[in-house]
C-alpha cells in the first residue's frame, strides 16, 4: 500500500526539495500558505494544499489518512521577537503536532533547528544529549517543538522525530555571492542530498524509542553537532564535506 506523506512549508528551500527528492516515496500532499510558489510544485503522485497551520481545522485536514507528517513550516528568522515566533513555530507545530495525532498518523518529523544549541562555543561539539542553549527567541521556540515531540512522543501512540537542522545549503549561497565561508559555516554544513536522505531515513527507520533527536549537518571534516548516535539511530550516511566544498 502507498504511503501518504505530507510536507508542510512545502514551498521552502528544503520543502521543495523534499518534492523532487521523495518523488518515488508515495503520495505527497505538498503544503504551504503560498499558493503561488506551491504551483510550480505541480507533478505526478502529488496533491497541493493551501496550509494556514494557525487554522487546526485546515491541520486537521490536511494530515488525514497521512501515514507520516515532515513539519517544515515556520518563520525562520533568528532576529524574531518572541510574539514573531510564538503563533507559527509554537501555537502552529502544536496544532499540525496535536491534528498529527488526532488523524492517526505514525510518525511526525519536526524540522528543530541548530539555533536550539547554537548558544555554545563554535568549536565545542554538540551532542543529541547536550542540554539546550539557544542564543534566540527563534531558537527557544525550536527548543518547545522538541519538548511537544518529547511529550507526544511518550505519552501518545504517534512517534516523532526531531531534525536540528544546520546551514541548508548555506554555502553555495556563499559562494553565489564570492564570500569564503568561516570555519563555523563549514562545520554546520548540510548538502541538498545530505538533507533528503536525512529526511527519508528519519520517515523510514524502525526506531528504538517513540522520541529521537537527531542531527542534520553533512559529513564534515570538523561537525559542530555531533553525528555518531544519528547515524545509529536512523542509518544517517552523509556524502559531503563542508570543509572540501
């Protein structure tokens, strides 16, 4: 039986490379608030759905029959003040989170964020284990995802993942604009393919425990977010350095 999976901020950077990347995956119902780049998303064996996640009636709707949810959408600005990031990355992930749940879904990827810990020093290595340290408001709200993962994760029969995603192809628009990456960038690096296959493993992986967190930068020379108990977890092989980029 096909999977059904649906991809929130579909129409992102990393959304609609999941589009490309996960088109022999099952059905997508590809989700986000902006119709209009969501269009040009258009394909075989998939569904656009115009998303409000602060709407749980639209949430609702969207994760119904859905085997797996990848919640991507969010504001993503680290200069956001905490009203900015309250509505969609804390009151929205807990009503795409709770709808999730309610539909019956299996597993829910929740796309946290390397601001969750960028509050330590950039050549101290973190670890899935290390506490929290967010340096943002942006951040916090990355840290209360993973506590709401945590909690449905444990207390519920739906499984979730939380993904510390790091700089998203962040060197290549670097290198668009003739700027060398600092040390730090390299470190925190992860690739297009990198990230997809990331996401797959996270969707497919049987898992030992109902919460995870895992790591999302390449395989690079130096990591600033450790990859050894991701790679355990889900099966994570990441292709690319940054520090050879």
């Amino acid at each position: 039986m096909q999977q059904k999976l649906v991809i929130t901020g579909a129409a992102g950077r990393i959304g609609s490379s999941l589009a490309e990347g996960f088109k022999e995956s099952g059905h997508l119902v590809l989700a986000d608030k902006d119709m209009d780049k969501l269009d040009e998303l258009k394909g075989e064996n998939r569904t656009l759905f115009e998303l409000d996640i602060l709407d749980k009636a639209s949430c609702l709707e969207v994760c119904k029959g859905a085997d797996a949810v990848i919640h991507l959408a969010a504001n993503p600005s680290p200069s956001s003040t905490f009203d900015e990031v309250k509505s969609i990355n804390m009151d929205g992930t807990y009503n795409m989170m709770s709808a999730a749940h309610e539909q019956g879904c299996r597993r829910f990827i929740f796309a946290s964020s390397i601001h969750a810990v960028k509050g330590y020093l950039k050549d101290e290595q973190v670890k899935t284990t290390s506490p929290v340290r967010p340096l943002d408001f942006y951040g916090v709200s990355k840290v209360f995802g993973e506590a709401l993962g945590n909690y449905y994760g444990y207390q519920t029969d739906m499984e979730v993942i939380a993904i510390r995603i790091g700089g998203f192809r962040s060197l290549e628009h670097l290198k668009a604009q003739e700027k060398e990456p600092e040390p730090y960038q390299r470190s925190s690096y992860i690739s297009e393919r990198d990230m997809v296959q990331l996401i797959k493993r996270c969707v497919e992986t049987d898992l030992e425990r109902p919460f995870e967190i895992v790591h999302g930068v390449s395989d690079n020379q130096f990591k600033f977010l450790d990859l050894s108990d991701t790679r355990e977890k889900v099966g994570y092989q990441p292709q690319d350095n940054g520090f050879t980029f």
